[in-house]
C-alpha cells in the first residue's frame, strides 16, 4: 500500500520499529544464558535481514526500538505525566503471583490456577502495584470510538470491555453489625424485592468480618481454595460454588433478612465485590438457589396475562412488578425509576453509572522493561546517622518509604536498567531488580534513597510509537507539533484481531491522555482500522508466518508501520514458515504475490506451500511477455487489447483502494494470458501500464520489467496508471441463443440491438440454423442484453 500510494502523488511514511522489552524475550534470554540486550539485538538483526530480502519499502532512517534508550527516555517522560495528573498511583492489588515466574500474570496468562508457560502454581495475593488509572477515561475511550472506520466487531469488543451499565447502587445492612453495610450494583432495580440472599466475591474485606465461628473454618478453607484461581477461570467456569457465612443482610426496603453466602462467581475488583441474588430473574442466581436451597422468589410477570412463569427458568425479560409492595403494577422501566427514587430519599443507595473496565496493573516484577521513574525515601530506625550506615548491606536496618514516592526528574531521564548477570526471576515480588542493590540504593543531599524495583509492562512501548515514526530523531520532545499536525493522525491502521481491545485500548488511552495534555492536536490516533486474517497451516493450526501491522496517514501525508508477528510458533508441529525458504527457492516476490493471493485478506486462510509454484509461474509469464514487448517495440494497439487494459487498470486500481488484492491479482493475470495470446504483436503501452500495476505487490519484479523496456530510472515514484472510464464500458454484450428452450448457440452484438438485429446475428450461427431448418417459427422471446429464445415448429 504505501507503493500504491507513493505512485499516487501522496507523500508516505513509511517506518519500522521492534516492540523488543517484555517476557518473551527475557525468557529467550534466560534459556540461552545471554543477556537481553544482546539477543533482542541479534533478533532484530535477523528480522530486518529478512524484511530487507522482501522488498519492504521502509524509511529505515525512522527505524526505532521500545528498547533504544532514547525511547525509554520519552516513555518514561509519558508515564510522568500520568503521575503527574493523577493518573499513575501505587495501590494495593489482588494479583496473580507465580513464584516459579517470578511475576504478576494477567487473566488471560492462567489456565486451571497454573500458569500458560510452563504450567507452574499460581498464587493470588495483594501486591503493591503501580495502576493507571484508565477508568477516568472510561467515558471519553467509549464516546471516542464515534465516527471511527473500525471492523463492527472490535467496536463491540472494546465497548463490552469499558462494560458501560447504568443503574443503581443499594446499601444492605448487616444484621448485628451496626454501621456496616454492603453496597450492591444492579441494572435491575425492579426486582429488588426479589432478593433471596447476597453473595460477595471471597476477597471481599467484610467476609471475615461477618463470618460467624460456626462457618469460619469452612469459609477460611473455601477461600484459601479459590484464591488461586484467576479471574477468568472463575467466571468462565459453569460449576459456581459458594458457602454460607453464617451472617445475615438486612434488606434496604423491606428491612427482611436475607442470608449472605461468599461465591467465586463473584470478583471483588469488579464493581463493589458483592451481588444481590434474585433467582427468579438470574439464570446464574436461580442455578446457584436450586444448587443449594435457597428461596426463590417472583417478583416480574409477563405483561401478557395467562403466561406462566417457568419454575427451571428464571423470567428474564421485562414485564410488571408484583409481590413488591408500593411498586405492584408498575412497568419494569417504571418500577427501576421508582426503586432507584426510594432508594435515594431513604439514604440508601441511587442512581449510579459502572463500568467493567478496571485500572490498569502496570507494575511487572520483571528485569526486562523499562524502569520506572519513581523513588522513594530510606528510613532507619531513631537516632541511627545515615552517613553511619548502608541500605545496601544486608544487616542494614531501615524501611523503604514507598508511601512517598518521588518522580525522578525529568532531565535526569532516561533512566536506564542496570547489567546484571543474574536477571532471572525469583520469589521475592520486589522482583529481581532489587537484587541489583547498588542501582537501587543511592545517596543525595545526606539522604538515601530507593528506586523503585518494579518495571512497565511491554504494552508500554507499544502505546505511542506510532508518534514517535513521525519524529525518531527529536531530542527536545518525544515528537513535535510539526510533525504531529503532519502525519497525525493515522489514518489507516492493519492489526490482527488478537489487538481488538488491550492494545488498541491502551493506545487510546496514552493518546487521550496527550491529547488533553495539549501534546497532540488529534482526540484518536487510529481513523480506520483492518484486521488481516490468521494464516493457519495445512493442517488446521496457526503458522507462524509473515504477517503485517500497518497503518497509514493520508491526509496527502501518510504513516506506515509492518512487523513480523510470530503465531504459536511450534516446531514439533512442523507449521513454522521461514521467508528465506521461500526466497531462496522461489524468490521474495513468489511470497509476496502468494500471500496476497491466498484469498481476502481479512480471511482465515491456509497455508499450502506447494501453491507458491503457481504465482511464480505468473511472475514468469509476465516477464516474459514484457520482454518480447521490449524485443519488437509494438506501438499499436487493437480495440480489444486497449479495452481489456483499461478494464484491468480500473479494476486493480479500484482493489488496492480496497486492499482487495487478490482480486487485483487475478485480473492482472487475464491481461497477462491477453497479451501472451498476441505473440509478437505485446504492445508497449500495455506492458508498461502493467509494470506499474504489479509493482506495488511483486516490486522487485515490477523494476526488472520496468528496466527491460529502457527506462533507468525506478518506477517507484511513477504516476500511477490512468483508465478511461469509456473505455471501461462495454458497447456490446455476449447473449445466449435458445430453440425451443435449450441453448443452441452465442451472438455478440450492440447492448441497445433490438430483436430484429439479434435474430440476424442468430441466423448467422450454424447450429441455430440448423435448428430452424424445415421448421415454422411460431414465437420469439427477446430480452434485450440477456436472452433470446425461438420457438418454432
């Protein structure tokens, strides 16, 4: 694409970086026994070896890595201004620990309380934590998404993750417990007389203060047993279990006591840790109730009288209120308004607005990330000097002050990691870097102080390197407002669908974050977004395969970024795909020509190696038929050759517009197996055109063909092909000749012919009159520019 549109008079950016801090590599690292830096450099070499044999036309000047430290300077500049708007805070977080890891790992990274890599215990436990805190925005990532050109899809998946619900708050007292309470979220106010008992999430703080002795064994041991569980294995598992607290919940209206049960299915870091059960209007409550016995209780009907309500499933649907006091006969909309109302007067609960998003865990207890900027006072004990003392020695007492954190100044910035010959991962959560004690540790003014131990997750890079393509080389600033009101924003971006919501996300946030700061004069970073789809092998797995990130600007500026991006790379199942393979067998353009032939390219395809064959011999074809264009130097061209041509130019014109390229392939294929057909009679004129047309996909052949026919400079910046759109027009149009209903032969004539002309061209086909012969025609059917059809007798 950005061939394409270079050819097109824009001016393209078109960049590279490497996305090279975080665990993949560090683990890399450690099985080898190298340093990080040195084999994400040597990786990044490989990479780039290969981009470079493929033909990617990237502006290598602009080339950047999340590692370079001028990078981290500037994403250490970044999350200093979160912390300086209150966005960036230390919290104490239930968190997934895996000691054999060394590091927190996110929902998604556990799978039966073990861990993905490696299957090793996971443990869950409050953690000291850097958050960003991304629900402020909440509000602002969901309104952004108007008025963006994404896939519907992604649009969905990222407003399902912000999970916007509007609804209310309603306090239960505890019976007992004077002064405490437990506030629950609903969206369905309505059916608060329906609640049978209240369920709160086993790290909620009140289940151990409300469990009574006769329950506390059971509840300690049930929640010791959940709390190795992740997040998403609780709420995905169908089976929820639960048990009773022994402690009861007084209800905000009728002031009835309702029994309160501790459940997995329940989270304490999402919404308030506790739930109000109605069984006969939950699926999952009224599951849980049969389970374990507990009341049901109806408080919605169907409007339509007659319908009875079912005792296996639970009335989900609106309907009317009854069996709920002052409220009988209300609506369901009108029952929730007036629930929520009382609520409110009486001081226990009202109208509240949640959201599923939760902060963002930023800290990683590992080595290779960027270190965060923040220290923190050292404390020794009453009447100790500190110039008689060491923090860094291990008899040292004293107490890290992490209670008043300091950001390290921005001139100081960047802030490197310390060489460390043992960087592997242990059980201390400080993580490893607070081994590296004499980094850790420093003395300014008489005072010591301690750098903080944890580092940025890798999504932190990834947050705004696209801003930094438009300006790798700035010093003063992580990009300029030139180079911003340039380029910005992007106005095409292609990513795999597995970026639909947390990187995506994160990188909005960042953007948003910037834009409010005045960095950025653009509220979005990504116009229009295209996913490309997965390549699997020819068994049905991923392949590990080429695949690209891109995005574009084209605002007659345009920016693109291209990775490779590695898709559960095995070597035991055989479906790696190694590029030099095929160059060295094939050459760069096969692959390339392959690759987009494959099909869509949105579309889930399989990989077939042996097909690679094919497209190069098209790329042969193609050769061939501009070099004897260039032997015998045919200036004339015949009507149909010139139609066919302008045809081909509209059309692949139209599909690189939209990145249809397959179908742009295909029909530069027919107009290959056209001008083969003329033998020595190739006209120039159309060989040129289809140099230029093939070039952005098989650039390398394009050039060749290009040269062959005399020209020496590259065609790369030549003005993209032209097609009149006459010519495009079809003047005539191919009909079927039917007798008596069966096809008995083809005319092409004059799309505006009448029936007197199609019968004359019809007569002229010897099957036909051999048909009519000796017969009476009795009837002709004639629709113009389709059919014609004779009956006769």
């Amino acid at each position: 694409m950005s061939r394409y549109w270079r050819m097109k008079g824009y001016d393209v950016l078109h960049p590279m970086g490497w996305d090279s801090f975080g665990l993949p590599a560090e683990q890399y690292a450690i099985n080898t026994g190298a340093q990080p830096a040195e084999t994400t450099t040597n990786n990044i070499a490989t990479f780039k070896r290969q981009l470079k044999s493929l033909g990617f036309s990237y502006d290598w000047e602009r080339e950047i890595a999340t590692t370079d430290v001028d990078y981290v300077k500037w994403t250490q500049w970044i999350f200093l201004q979160l912390y300086k708007m209150g966005l960036a805070e230390q919290s104490s977080v239930a968190v997934n620990w895996c000691p054999a890891l060394g590091t927190v790992l996110a929902n998604e990274e556990i799978i039966n309380g073990l861990s993905e890599r490696g299957d090793h215990p996971v443990e869950r436990f409050p953690l000291r934590q850097w958050v960003l805190k991304i629900t402020e925005y909440a509000d602002k990532l969901e309104a952004g998404l108007e008025g963006l050109d994404w896939p519907s899809g992604t649009m969905t998946s990222q407003k399902q993750w912000i999970g916007k619900s509007e609804g209310c708050n309603a306090d239960f007292g505890v019976d007992g417990k004077e002064g405490e309470k437990i506030t629950v979220f609903t969206t369905r106010a309505d059916t608060l007389m329906g609640v049978t008992y209240v369920t709160l999430a086993p790290e909620h703080p009140l289940v151990s203060d409300i469990t009574t002795e006769e329950q506390k064994a059971e509840v300690d041991e049930y929640v010791k047993r959940t709390s190795s569980r992740s997040d998403l294995d609780r709420t995905a598992s169908k089976d929820k279990t639960g048990v009773f607290t022994g402690a009861y919940a007084v209800h905000p209206l009728s002031g009835e006591k309702v029994p309160v049960w501790v459940g997995d299915y329940v989270l304490g870091s999402y919404g308030t840790g506790a739930v109000m059960a109605v069984p006969a209007h939950d699926q999952r409550d009224l599951e849980f109730a049969q389970k374990y016995g507990l009341e049901i209780k109806a408080v919605v009907k169907p409007k339509k009288e007659g319908v009875e309500l079912s005792d296996d499933e639970a009335f989900t649907s609106e309907g009317v209120a009854f069996n709920s006091g002052e409220f009988d006969g209300l609506t369901t909309n009108k029952a929730k308004k007036a629930i929520t109302y009382k609520l409110k007067e009486m001081e226990k609960g009202g109208p509240k607005i949640t959201y599923k998003l939760r902060d963002w865990v930023f800290s990683r207890q590992r080595y290779w990330g960027e270190p965060i900027p923040i220290y923190f006072p050292v404390d020794f004990p009453e009447g100790v000097n500190p110039d008689d003392v060491d923090p860094k020695d291990d008899d040292c007492e004293h107490t890290i002050r992490f209670d008043k954190a300091i950001p390290v100044d921005e001139a100081d910035l960047p802030l490197e990691l310390p060489v460390m010959d043992d960087f592997k991962p242990g059980t201390d959560p400080a993580g490893c870097l607070a081994r590296a004690k004499d980094w850790r540790y420093f003395k300014e003014d008489g005072k010591w102080f301690s750098r903080e131990t944890n580092t940025m997750p890798q999504w932190a890079g990834s947050c705004w390197y696209y801003f930094r393509y438009t300006d790798p080389k700035n010093s003063e600033a992580a990009f300029s407002s030139k180079a911003d009101e340039d380029w910005m924003p992007v106005d095409l971006y292609i990513g795999g669908a597995e970026h639909a919501v947390l990187h995506l996300l994160y990188a909005r946030f960042w953007h948003q974050v910037m834009f409010d700061l005045g960095i950025t004069k653009h509220p979005e970073p990504f116009q229009k977004l295209v996913h490309q789809g997965m390549i699997l092998g020819t068994d049905g797995e991923k392949v590990s395969v080429i695949m690209s990130g891109i995005f574009f600007s084209l605002s007659h500026r345009c920016a693109n970024f291209s990775t490779i991006m590695n898709r559960k790379m095995s070597k035991s199942r055989g479906n790696v795909v190694n590029p030099d393979d095929i160059v060295d067998s094939q050459g760069a353009d096969a692959l390339r020509l392959y690759e987009m032939f494959m099909g869509p390219l949105e579309a889930v395809k399989p990989w077939q190696t042996s097909q690679v064959a094919g497209v190069s011999r098209f790329q042969n074809k193609l050769y061939n038929v501009v070099k004897t264009a260039s032997e015998n130097d045919v200036q004339e061209m015949s009507p149909e050759t010139t139609k066919l041509l302008h045809k081909t130019m509209k059309k692949v014109s139209e599909d690189m517009e939209a990145m249809s390229f397959n179908t742009a392939i295909s029909a530069m294929m027919v107009l290959t197996n056209h001008l083969q057909s003329l033998k020595d009679e190739v006209p120039r004129e159309a060989v040129e055109k289809l140099a230029l047309m093939v070039s952005p996909i098989a650039p390398h052949l394009g050039e060749e063909c290009w040269n062959l026919l005399g020209h020496d400079d590259t065609l790369a910046y030549e003005p993209w092909v032209v097609f009149d759109e006459e010519l495009c027009v079809d003047t005539t149009v191919k009909m079927g000749v039917q007798v008596n209903g069966k096809a008995r032969g083809e005319i092409e004539i004059d799309k505006n012919a009448d029936q007197e002309i199609a019968m004359a061209e019809a007569m002229k086909e010897s099957r036909v009159e051999a048909q009519l012969k000796g017969k009476e025609i009795k009837k002709i059917i004639f629709v113009p520019g389709r059919i014609l059809n004779i009956v006769a007798k």
